[in-house]
C-alpha cells in the first residue's frame, strides 16, 4: 500500500510570499503530525491532528503558520509572508493509533528554500 | 524544558567496525524512547523502548534502554555502506509530542 506522500517535493519561493504544503497520509490513519527539520538538527515537533481536529499546536512557532485537515485525510500547512529562517525541511507523520509512535510513519518531506 | 541529546554528532567508520551512538533524556513523565534512520529525508523506525521492554534487536542493530541513568545506546555491528545514514533518537512523554535529538550523522567507508 502507499505511504505517506508530500507536495511537492521542493518549494523555491521568495521572502514574504505566501506557501502551502500538503500531506497525504496512508488510509486510514487517524493522527496526522506536521514537523520542521532545519539543516543539521532534528525533526522539530509543529502540530498534531487527530481527525479534523488539531489536537495540539503548540509547536507551531508564530501566526504565519496555520495548518488544516478539514476531512479528517490529506492536511496542508499554510506559511504566509515567509522568511529565509522558515527555509527547512517540512515532515509529515501519520499513525493509525494515536499516542502509539512506534506506528508513526513519515513521509519523504518537502524542502522550502525562502530567497 | 524536555531535553534528548545524542552523541556523537557524526561518525566515519570502516565497513565491519562495531558502533555504539548515545542518547541521553531529560523529560518529564517518561513513556518511550525511539530509534529512528534517517536517509535522505523521510525518518524510518527502528526501535521503540519502554519500562517494559528496555533492550530491543533486529539483526546487526540492537538498543538498550537505561532507565535509571536516563540513556539509550544503539550497536551496530559489522557496519555496512548501507548503514550510513543519521540516527535520530526521540523521547515520548505524558502527552507532549515526540523530543527528537539532533542525530547523529554516521558514515560508514569500503
């Protein structure tokens, strides 16, 4: 079956524009989670979905960043008026069971790079 | 604050060499900590370790939990090319979200 696929793969924009970013997780899984990798460190925790909802975002560093999962499936974080510090790349996890991670699955991420 | 740091930042090994990467964890309401192969970009499982199962092993890779020193190793033996990757180590904890490490990039040469 298809894993967790992301959108595009590579994201080249200019500072202050406005971006999305979509993640399709595996059918079926419940709990969707949005991290930021910056070069050299790892995977930093921005928000977590459980269905529609988001159960928790805390992570998500200041109000230019908003995500959404309205059907409760594919999720997309939105980025307004970008900054060259947002340049990282984007990883998408999805589990079956919320709270298990050992079932959290990533997808291959996407890479944005703010000129 | 929950913390996790791995040591060493990077490795460069010869194929067949033994490796053993670090992480040590300050968090509150421990529950799990995990194992995670990172290459190129998409993180890939290898192992999660709780109170309840604190030494884990998948062929040449094995880890150890140890609870009271607040640490984890993961061993590698007879290192192959196509182990080199980084190794992410992350700590689940009451009902936070995963606190990974910063890896640690190992590379492994012919």
């Amino acid at each position: 079956g298809a894993g967790v696929s992301q959108t595009p793969s590579n994201k080249v924009t200019e500072k202050g524009k406005y971006v999305e970013l979509r993640c399709d997780p595996i059918s079926g899984h419940t709990a969707l989670y949005w991290y930021r990798q910056s070069l050299g460190q790892g995977p930093e925790f921005l928000i977590y979905f459980q269905g529609t909802g988001a159960a928790d975002d805390s992570g998500l560093p200041n109000d230019r960043f908003f995500a959404v999962r309205p059907e409760g499936s594919v999720s997309t974080l939105k980025i307004q008026r970008t900054e060259r510090g947002d340049s990282a790349v984007y990883l998408c996890a999805s589990s079956l069971t919320p709270g298990r991670t050992d079932t959290q699955y990533f997808g291959p991420g996407t890479r944005l790079t703010v000129l | 604050e929950d913390k996790v740091v791995q040591s060493p930042l990077s490795l460069v090994v010869h194929e067949g060499d033994t490796v053993t990467l670090n992480c040590s964890y300050e968090v509150t309401n421990f529950r799990s900590l995990l194992w995670y192969k990172q290459e190129k970009k998409a993180p890939t499982f290898l192992f999660m370790l709780t109170s309840s199962g604190i030494e884990k092993k998948s062929g040449r890779l094995s880890s150890i939990l140890d609870k009271k020193e607040l640490s984890s190793i993961l061993n590698i033996t007879a290192t192959q090319t196509g182990d080199s990757a980084i190794y992410l180590c992350a700590v689940e904890s009451g009902n936070t979200p995963l606190v990974f490490g910063k890896g640690t990039r190992l590379s492994v040469i012919a």
